[in-house]
C-alpha cells in the first residue's frame, strides 16, 4: 500500500492539472534590497493577462459539503465476465432486468482543497485533494437467479472518489492566457483497500482564452473527461461575463458546465443552470484477475445555488435540482487498461444499469477569496 501511495503523489506531481476560477497576489518583492536605481521605463515592463472578470462567484479554497438524493428506482441487468466483443451487451440492446430495489437513500460528505502554491503575474498554480463519498441505502430488491448482486455491494459499500487536482493558469500577453488542468481518480467501492496503481483514471484539458476587459473573457480548448462516466474527448468553451452594472452575468464552462448569475450584492449571488458530474468506479469484486470492472456513473445536474458570506472569508452555499441519469452501465477493461467508446462506438457493455431521475439537495460552507 505505501509503494502504491508513494507512485500516486509521483504521478500526481508530474501529470498536473477542474478548471476553477483562480486567485492571483502581486509579486512579493523587496523593492529596499535594490537601492536608488534608475526609474525603469512603464512602455517597457512586461503585462500580463489578470486570472478573473469583475463579479465572479468567490474562488474556494477549502469546502465541506453534504449531498443527498431523494429515492428513486435502480434497475440492473445480469453482468457478463468477460465483457468481450461476444459475451457482453449490445450498445444497442435491450438487456433484461435481473435485480431491481428502491434507493431511499444516496449522498455522503464531500470535501474539496484548492491552495495557491505560486500566484505571480506570469504564473498561477493551484493544487488541492478532493474526496466525495456516494453512500447507498436500497430496499425491496428483487433479484433474479443470475443477478450480480451489485444492490449489495453498493448498500454495504457505496462508491468514493479520491482525486488530486492542479491548475495552471499561464498569461502569455495583457489579453491572452492559457488555462491547463488535470485530474487523476481513485474511484471505487475500495472494497480491499486502495486500489491497483494501473486503474487511476487520468484527466487533461487545455484551453487557449482571452480577457477581452474586466467584465468578458473567452476561450477554446480540448478535454479528455470522465464527465459522464465514459472516456471521452471534447471540445471545450469558456464564456464569462458580467454585466456594466454587475448584477448579471455567465459562468460557463461547455459542456461540464453552464450557468447564469445574479448578484444580488457583493456578499450574496444565485447561479442557475446545470452541472455533468461523473466517474468511472471500479467494483473489486467484479475485478478478476488483471481486469477492472467499472461502473460508469454521469449525472447531468441542472439546478440553483444561492451563495452567501457568512463572515469575513468564510461563505455557504445552497443547491437545489434534478439529478438526471446520463449512465449507470458498466466496462470491464481488459487488463485495466482503458478504451474510447465515445458517441459512436459498438464495444460491449459488462452490465446496462438504469436509475429513475430524482431530486437532490446539496449545502456547503467555503473559505473563500473575492
């Protein structure tokens, strides 16, 4: 297990990288060390691109919060080891069901980290650990001879994400910058401990943008996700705004996410929109061998947050929505390595899962920047 934690922060270290908003302090320098030098031509000092627009939502470095569904339906088919080019389910076949049960219960803590590690004019690096823990309570299942038990596993279980995250946010002019950032997910039922090394999933994403003034900023890149659950590589659009009187504005991020904003005041704003949240989890008891069976979660989320300072740096926020079930099926990936399947792809499935939609409430407390 040490060996294993001690490969993690390697990895973590060298690949790097939600894209957040970022926070940025003047260069610390001691301008005495320097004595009575000349005045420095201003038309020759090198301007950088600032990291945020006028009104944003508050930058959060630490965040405790509790998420909870209200109960649905979860119906599961049969799962098929292996879950190869014959023996699994069709994309497009109608897999029988083989155990369904009512879910009263689907929440857990979840805790987010995002300390500046450098905050220069020409360089912000933000890095933090982030945990969320998907706790289940089912009732009245109803299993069938070849049921897999999955109902089980996540009533006793659930599934967990462990995740380190770094952001770099690189101005290479007045107006122009570079976001890069990437996740690497421990995902999974952690049913014996930590997992293998080999089924971390890794995220990446790169966005060219410009900060057009104080008020617009735009941008363009790519993203290797997880998402919703599956591997997937899409295009990315930022777009923020605030409006010249700063009570409106946008928080975008496509697709992950897209909302509108109303500042009610300086200490107290509501955003509305929707969020994709998802990963892919692996079951250990399903994992034979060299294999790693997944289930590939993604939710789409659209809902309202209402945000407001309780004192000083400290704030709370409060969400309110419709958890939509984008996927629930589930992979098993040949030797734990992982595969594109994106929109159009015919691999087979390992198991076609299906949770009814439901509402869900989320309440947090920040520290936060402005």
């Amino acid at each position: 297990m040490k060996k294993t934690i001690f490969l993690m922060m390697l990895l973590f270290l060298s690949a790097a990288l939600p894209l957040t908003a970022f926070a940025q302090d003047e260069d610390d320098e001691d301008w005495d060390a320097y004595g009575d030098l000349e005045l420095v031509d201003d038309s020759k000092v090198k301007r950088f691109a600032k990291p945020t627009i006028v009104g944003l939502s508050p930058t959060r470095f630490l965040s405790v919060s509790y998420d909870r569904q209200l109960p649905y339906d979860m119906n599961l088919s049969a799962a098929k080891f292996p879950a190869s080019v014959n023996d699994g389910w069709g994309v497009d076949e109608s897999a029988p069901i083989s155990e369904s049960g009512r879910v009263n219960f689907t929440g857990g803590l979840r805790f987010n980290s995002n300390i500046p590690v450098i905050s220069k004019s020409s360089l912000v690096w933000q890095t933090g650990l982030n945990y969320m823990r998907i706790g289940y309570s089912i009732s009245d299942v109803n299993a069938q001879p070849n049921a897999s038990g999955l109902t089980d596993i996540l009533d006793e279980r659930g599934l967990n994400n462990l995740n380190w995250t770094n952001t770099f946010f690189v101005p290479i002019s007045e107006e122009n910058f570079f976001i890069f950032q990437g996740i690497l997910d421990m995902s999974g039922d952690y049913g014996w401990g930590l997992q293998p090394f080999n089924t971390i999933r890794w995220s990446l994403a790169a966005v060219y943008a410009k900060r057009v003034s104080e008020n617009k900023r735009w941008g363009l890149g790519v993203s290797r996700t997880y998402r919703v659950g599956n591997l997937n590589y899409v295009p990315v659009v930022m777009y923020d705004v605030t409006s010249a009187d700063r009570k409106w504005g946008t928080e975008i991020l496509f697709p992950a996410r897209m909302h509108g904003r109303y500042n009610f005041s300086k200490n107290s704003l509501l955003l509305f929109g929707y969020e994709l949240e998802g990963q892919s989890y692996r079951i250990d008891q399903f994992s034979v061998g060299n294999n790693s069976y997944e289930i590939r979660r993604g939710e789409l989320r659209p809902r309202l947050e209402y945000q407001k300072q309780l004192s000083g740096p400290f704030w709370m926020n409060f969400q309110a929505g419709y958890r939509i079930d984008w996927t629930y099926n589930a992979d098993e990936l040949e030797g734990s390595r992982e595969f594109f399947r994106g929109f159009f792809g015919n691999q087979r499935y390992g198991m076609v899962n299906n949770l009814s939609n439901t509402v869900y409430f989320n309440v947090g407390i920040s520290f936060v920047t402005m």
